[in-house]
C-alpha cells in the first residue's frame, strides 16, 4: 500500500511504500539512517545491514542528497523523534538520482540561499514556515466563512491608487496607465455595500524602496470590510481573528512550532481582547521610554513600534492618528478634527504592524472635501465617489499582512522566508 508521511500514524507495523526525497543520511557499518521527506513531513527509515539483501544494504548507503525514491518497510512508533514514528526499511526504489546538490547541510549565506530559493524551500526549516503559512490561510477562510462573510475578489490592476500615493508599479493598460494593486479595499467597500460583510485574500505590491526585514515588494493581504460596522466594532473583529489564527497554528502545527524553536508560551497568551492605546498616549509612552525627539504628528518607525509593544503581552491597537498621516478615507474623530477614526495592530516581539484598519468615510461632502485636500483626481474616483452618493452607510475595514503575521507566529525573523518566492529591492530571481 502507497501512503504519505503524515499517515504513518494510522498505519503502525504495517508494511507500505512511500515517496520521498533523500533529505539526509548517516550510516555506521551495520545500520543507514535515512532522513527521508516527501511534502507532506519528515521521517527516518532504518535500513539494517543483517536485514536487508545486501545490494539494497549498499544502494542506501551510495544514495546522495535529494535523490528521489521509492521506500518500502515496515511503520514503528519511535518515541525517539518528535514526529514519533519511523520505517524499517526492506527495499527501495530509485526514481531519480540527484548530483551535486547545491544546498548541502552546512551553513550557508542569506544571498546563496535566496538564490537556491526554489531548493531551499525543500529544507526542513523552510517546509516549518510554509506549513505554518498555509494554516494561518486555511484558518482566515474558515473565520470569515463562519463570521458570514462573503469573498470578493478585487481587480490586480487599478486606474488609481486606493491610497492616494506614488509608491506604484506602473504599467500601460492598452492606451491607458494603469498600476499594480497597492490594495483592494475601495473595491472591497463596494462589495460591502452590496454584501454587507465580505473579504478579500490576493497579492499586494508596494514600489516602496525599503531593504527592512519587515518589508516586501510583492505580498498578500486579508482586506474584510464591514456595512454598518463602526471602529469599534471593527476592532473586536480584527483581535477575534488573530486570536483564531494563532490558536488555530498552536493547535494544527505543534510540530512546526517545535521544530522551528519557537517560543509558544507568548503565543498561549494571545486572546482577545487586546490593549489598546492612543496615539497621542503613544507619544507620551515613547517620551517616557527616552525617545524624547518624537513629536504628535509624526509617524512610528520600527523602533518606536517596537517599544510601545514591549509594554504589553499581546497585541496593542494604536488608536486615533493624525489625519495629516493617513490616507484620505478615513474620517476625522468627531471630538477631535486633528485625527481620525482609525488603529493599527502592532504585533510584539518587535514584529510591527500586522493590521490597518479604521471606519471610511460615508458622507458625501466629506469625502469630495477630502479627496480635494489631497490633491486627488475626482474623476478617476468617480465609481468610488458613487458610494457616497447612493446610500453609503457607516462601514469599517482593514487589512491584515500575511507575511507579517506569518513571521510573527512562526518567530521568523525577516519576513522574507515567510513567502515562497519573496520579491525584494534588488531580487527579482528565482
């Protein structure tokens, strides 16, 4: 019987045949130890000299480094391993021999690696990561599916830019400019309007020259926006959902945690609800903590991200920012003209802002001012315009960073090994 690695449990002292790739290997005289991967997990098979007919004794003790193979033997549990089984090998099978494979078990540089990206990802650390990724994706769909959210997809290309910024990838539409998304979510407010709660999940790209590990030129976001939803509703939203996702990881990815050395006891801690803080508090915070050159009205570094959140546990919702900072959607706070009804979710550990999020403007006076103060072309914003004009209604949105937030769960450092196939400043390859 064919089997993948993850189903060994069900099939303990039972003879199969799996898959898999040479990952590594080590052999004394009598006993090769084969560490062996097939996409679905890790596993040691145990080819033993006294057991095995003696050519397939030395045809695992020659294969070299990814050769691809069929294994035959026998499941045990092996308490041993983290993963806790393991096969006695009886025989084998070579799909395809592997020479000279570039990514040997040894130390190698950032830029080697993120040249041999589409090897690396077959390394154990690397495998860790992206199952983790693809949880926190299957958890998102199942949060908002049970939230009764409904998934519209916004366009890749736009005629405009959602926020108002230069920081674009232009390209021509036929006989038109066009861009590359910076976000979907004036596309998603269109949606809420016709769904009332709906989400979208695609790639982002941001022309931003930025070399921090928190920054990528191409990456996915998670945009819901909500009908009917004020910021305050909006906020128990956004800390339910990380919630979820970072107890959905904890339990569906115990193992990855484990293998990549990730602290989970701060990950144990991250229910809702979380603290939150005003921007102006912010800055009495960061002058207490000796950044005394900040001053209200300038926007956070990584630095001062860094330090605020060092003051909590869990996640912190920074509240209320000037509206000279923020984009030209959200409204002021009706108490205070000088910010706007709006927060940002700073993950701790130094991880950064994971969410965006604030109420829109509704009111149609209001948002044509706006669009005015920032210089904006009414016209190319007419369709979004249009939801002011019929029936808007008070609605909230935000966007959350996977990458970040996959960095920040699975305690990776730079966001970069959080993606397949990261799109930096000065890396277009593989």
């Amino acid at each position: 019987m064919k089997i993948t690695i993850n189903q060994s449990k069900d099939y303990v002292n039972q003879k199969v045949t799996i898959g898999a790739w040479l990952a590594n290997k080590r052999s004394s005289g009598k006993i090769a130890f084969l560490q062996l991967r097939d996409g679905t997990g890790f596993m040691q098979g145990v080819v033993v000299k006294a057991e095995v007919a003696e050519e397939i004794f030395l045809q695992a003790k020659g294969l070299t480094q990814e050769t691809s193979l069929y294994v035959t033997g026998t499941i045990h549990e092996d308490t041993r391993s983290k993963f806790g089984y393991e096969m006695a090998i009886e025989s084998l099978e070579i799909i395809s021999e592997s020479h000279d494979y570039p990514i040997t078990p040894k130390e190698h540089g950032t830029e080697f690696l993120m040249d041999h990206r589409h090897l690396w990802l077959r390394s154990n650390r690397q495998h860790a990561i992206m199952k983790i990724r693809n949880e926190i994706i299957r958890a998102t769909y199942e949060f908002f599916n049970n939230e009764g959210f409904i998934k519209i997809d916004p366009p890749i290309l736009t005629g405009s830019a959602p926020e108002g910024t230069t920081e674009l990838f232009h390209t021509k539409y036929f006989e038109e400019d066009a861009y590359l998304s910076q976000s979907g979510q004036l596309y998603m407010e269109a949606g809420a309007m016709a769904f009332g709660k709906v989400f979208s999940f695609g790639p982002t790209f941001r022309a931003e020259k930025s070399k921090t590990r928190r920054h990528l030129i191409e990456f996915w976001m998670i945009e819901p926006e909500m009908a009917f939803y004020e910021l305050e509703d909006s906020l128990k939203v956004q800390e339910n959902y990380v919630a979820f996702l970072v107890k959905s990881v904890l339990d569906h990815c115990s193992l990855e945690l484990e293998r990549l050395g990730r602290d989970t006891t701060h990950l144990e801690k991250m229910t809702a609800p979380f603290p939150r803080i005003t921007y102006t508090e912010a800055i009495k915070l960061l002058k207490e903590k000796g950044f005394h050159d900040i001053e209200w009205g300038e926007d956070f570094g990584a630095p001062h991200e860094t330090a605020i959140a060092d003051s909590f546990e869990k996640p912190v919702f920074i509240t209320h920012y000037p509206k000279a900072i923020k984009p030209f959607y959200m409204p002021e706070d009706p108490t205070n003209r000088e910010v706007v009804l709006c927060a940002d979710l700073i993950a701790p550990e130094g991880y950064g802002e994971i969410i965006g999020g604030s109420e829109r403007i509704h009111e149609l006076e209001a948002l044509l001012k706006r669009v005015k103060e920032f210089g904006l072309d009414e016209e190319a914003y007419r369709w979004y315009i249009d939801l002011a004009r019929y029936g808007s209604v008070p609605h909230s949105g935000f966007g959350l960073g996977l990458e970040r937030t996959v960095a920040w769960i699975s305690g990776t450092e730079h966001v970069r090994e959080s993606i397949p196939f990261p799109r930096l400043l000065n890396r277009l390859y593989p």
